[in-house]
C-alpha cells in the first residue's frame, strides 16, 4: 500500500492546524473516518481497515499538531517588535 494518502492527511492537518479558525482545526480528522466508513459500507468490517484508520488517525493529528505549533511560532514572532 503507498503513502499518498497518509502524506495527504498529513497535509490537510498542517493546513487546517495552521489557518483554521480554533473550531475548525480538527476538521480533517473526518477525512479519514468518512473513507473508513465507506469502506466499510462496501467491503465490510476488516482488520486492515481498522488499522489504516488508527494510522490515518495519528498521521492527521500530528499535521494539526505541527500546524498548530507553525501558526503560534508565526504569532509570536509578530509580537516582537523588529527595529532595523
């Protein structure tokens, strides 16, 4: 199985831990479950698919996470003043 999707989650957690607004920072956690869900739906309940979604879980937490972390590095840096 690749990582694209993985690298993608991770992805949409920095970019929504980052610019989103306080309530809407751990939207992308429903990423994963939705196609968790629609595997399910499909294919039926299946170990792997268990897995994958814990592993999709953590991946996109991390990236809200580290988004998180650049978005108050990014405030605090502009409460200092800067004189040249």
């Amino acid at each position: 199985m690749g990582i694209t999707a993985y690298v993608l989650f991770f992805l949409a957690g920095i970019g929504f831990g980052y610019a989103a607004p306080t309530r809407w920072k751990w939207l992308p956690i429903l990423f994963p479950i939705g196609l968790a869900l629609g595997a399910v739906f499909i294919h039926g309940l299946d170990g792997a698919i268990v897995v994958r979604l814990i592993v999709a879980l953590i991946v996109t937490a991390l990236g809200v996470f580290v988004g998180m972390m650049i978005d108050a590095r990014a405030n605090a840096q502009s409460d200092h003043a800067r004189y040249a």
